[in-house]
C-alpha cells in the first residue's frame, strides 16, 4: 500500500470535482470549488475520520469495498479507479465481472437523472450504483456481499426483498429476473460466478427450479412496476433499461407513469434527507 501516493490522489480527486457534478449545490458561501470531506463520506457511505484519515496517510489498508464506494464518490474514470485499486495495494477487479465498478460514464448519467430513480446494475443483476432517487425509493442496494449481492438471489431466498412489491405482481418478476439470469447465463458459458449462483438458486428454491427448467429467455428492456413505499404509498413506474455495447452493465430508470405517482415521487424527494431501510 502506497499511503503517501494515496492519499494525495484522493485529495486531489476531492478538490477537482464540481460539487454540481454531484447533484450538491454550490451555495454562496462556499470557500473551496472541490468537494468537502464530509461530503465525501456522505457519497461513499463512510465516516468523515475515516476520509481525513486516507488523506492525511494515517488510515489502514482500505477494503476493495471501500475503494469501490469512494470510485463512485469521487466519480473516477476506469482508468483512475485501477490505479487507486494499485494505491492501496489491491488488485483491481477484471473487467466483465459482477464484482466489477459501474462505469464512470454511467455513474454520472446517474446525477444527470436528477429526481429520476436510476441505478446501474451488471448483467447479474448486482446493483453497481444508485443517484439519491433510487436509494430514497427502494433504500441503499449496493452494500451486499457475497451471493446476496444479487437482485435474484434475494428475490428467491428472503421473503423482505419482496416488500415493496404488490403480491400481484410476484409471479411475473420472479419470472422476469429468471429470464434475465437465463440470457446471461448463455452468454457467460462456464463462468464460474454464474454456475455457483445458478446452482445456490436451485438448491435454496423450489420456484427457481421451476421457472428455470423452463428455459424462457429474455433481457430485460421495459417494463412498468408498482413500488409499495411505506412513507408515500404505492408508485407506479415506466422502467427503461439501456445496456452498454458488451451487455456487462446496464442502466435502468425508473419514471412515474401517471399524475399521482409523481406528486408522491416528488413528496419522497422532500422527505429524502430522512434515513430509509427498506425492512
């Protein structure tokens, strides 16, 4: 680990970025064009010790999960992200796999979005990023580990990832996140993170089983969904997916499809700085 090289790339990647570039605004009072630390380890899901820690060369090894929150913080290119990787003495993940960073590109397609809940997902279904909307609608995804990391995963092994959808509407999910997983599978033939993860489903879940010996394919594209929020009830949403060239990543917003569904969207934004968990 290069502490010293560390901790002066995070404090230079700090003071370049446009606090806008973020979705904060830069009010008048502002002393620095850069981002604070606090506003670091806000976007990166961290405490504010810990960021002046990194920077003043004090910190222990960071986690590549860690590295991970702070490259969509700090909205570094991929380029930038493996040298912070080689910084704090980690191998960076293989381009192409789940375990892999969202893309900065998209990553910043996610501040464009503004009070549209967007996120970026691998073609597995692992939740990569998410803008402040989406975290607000469907709570923190990206701070999964292990199997849990993925949308399927969850779906057919704990009854609360279910909570915020209609009862109606299971049925045709379960089926569609089968179908998803199904495309991926066939493009990713032998890849052992997709065999262990189809296998785990098939063990843990009946239903899986079911639905996958059906052999139905389907990427995911559009589609329209209600979102059951505890704090401003049920949200109907138009889900637009756009997938990147190699299909290894996608982007998925989500806009309300009628009137009242964006009065109670944009109530959520109001009510946003309250901390939410979806269980």
């Amino acid at each position: 680990m290069q502490r010293e090289q560390l901790a002066d790339f995070l404090r230079r990647r700090r003071e370049a970025i446009r606090p806008a570039e973020v979705g904060i605004a830069d009010g008048p009072r502002r002393r620095t064009t850069g981002l604070r630390r606090e506003e670091v380890a806000r976007l990166a899901g961290m405490s504010v010790d810990y960021v002046v820690r990194l920077e003043q060369a004090r910190s222990s090894q960071p986690s590549p999960q860690l590295l991970a929150a702070l490259a969509r913080a700090l909205r570094l290119t991929e380029d930038e992200r493996t040298h912070l990787f080689h910084l704090a003495g980690h191998q960076p993940p293989a381009a192409g796999t789940t375990a892999g960073l969202a893309r900065a590109g998209l990553v910043r397609l996610l501040d464009l979005l503004g009070d549209n809940p967007a996120m970026v997902l691998s073609d597995l279904g692992e939740v990569l990023a998410q803008n402040r909307a989406s975290v607000l609608l469907v709570g923190d995804q990206t701070g999964f580990t292990g199997l849990r990391r993925f949308l399927a995963y969850r779906w057919f092994t704990e009854p609360d990832a279910r909570i915020m959808q209609p009862a109606i509407d299971y049925a045709d999910h379960a089926r569609r996140l089968v179908a998803d997983l199904r495309a991926a599978a066939g493009r990713r033939a032998g890849d052992p993170v997709v065999d262990n993860l189809v296998a785990r489903l098939s063990a843990a879940s009946a239903d899986f089983r079911s639905l996958w010996a059906e052999h139905e394919v389907a990427v995911r594209r559009a589609d329209r969904k209600t979102a059951r929020h505890p704090r401003v009830g049920p949200i109907v949403l138009d889900c637009e997916t756009l997938i990147t060239p190699d299909q290894g990543q996608e982007l998925v917003v989500l806009t309300p499809a009628d009137a009242e569904s964006r009065e109670r969207l944009a109530l959520l934004m109001v009510l946003g700085d309250e901390e939410f968990t979806p269980h």
